[in-house]
C-alpha cells in the first residue's frame, strides 16, 4: 500500500497516472493535469506524481514550469534518479548546460544501469553531440 491520505495500492495509483498519460495522448492536457494534480495530492510522499506533472509542462514547451515541477520531486524525494534526469532534461532545453550536466550525471550516479540512467546517458551523449 502507498501511504497517503489514504492507503492506495501501487497497482490504483499506476492505473491513476496512465489515465493521466492517456488524457495527455489525445490531446487533453487539462484533464491530465487535473490527475496528476490529484494523484500528487492523494500521495503526498511519492515524487512520481510531481514528475508527471513536469513532463505534461515539458510537452507543451513549458520548460521552466516543467523544471519547477522536476525540483519539487526532489524535494519529496531527493535520491529519485529519475526525477534528477529530469531535472537535468527542463534545464538542457533551458540551454543551462552546465546545471543540466550536473543533474543528468547525478542520475546515473543513483541508477547506474537502471531506466532513468539510461535516459539521462542519451541526454548527455545528445550534449556532447550538439544535439540539443
């Protein structure tokens, strides 16, 4: 059970936010913000909710509230590689490079071989590209 206002299985709050991801497919931003919103209220301890919200901002190009969202994962949970990686991606596209290197290699201090390393390597190997 995740512990919250009230206890919701893991299995419930996954479902929650893939209705959210749903809404943000068929172009229904407002509706996926109002779950996640929700999600994120009901688990108050879980990081997730908050990097939904940042990657429904990151979508529509909002970057700086997508970073705002990312950061406030952090303060949840500050060992989320995850929520780091993300962090490191709002602040690339807020061509803040140096702030964006540090938060992506955090990210794969904390995963090492997991997802959320593997993102955030792709972000830094676009970097060093030029990419992005």
């Amino acid at each position: 059970m995740v512990q919250g206002l009230v206890d919701v299985s893991p299995d419930e709050v996954a479902l929650l936010l893939e209705s959210g991801y749903l809404y943000l497919e068929m172009q229904k931003p407002r509706e996926a913000e109002e779950i996640f919103s929700g999600v994120a209220s009901l688990v108050p301890t879980s990081e997730v909710p908050l990097i939904c919200l940042g990657n429904l901002h990151f979508s529509q190009g909002r970057y700086e509230r997508a970073l705002r969202f990312h950061r406030d994962a952090l303060k949840r949970n500050p060992d989320s590689a995850l929520a780091h990686a993300h962090v490191g991606e709002a602040l690339l596209f807020l061509k803040r490079r140096p702030e964006a290197k540090t938060a992506l290699e955090r990210a794969v201090a904390l995963d090492g071989d997991g997802d959320a390393a593997e993102f955030a390597r792709c972000l830094l190997d676009a970097m060093a590209a030029e990419v992005v």
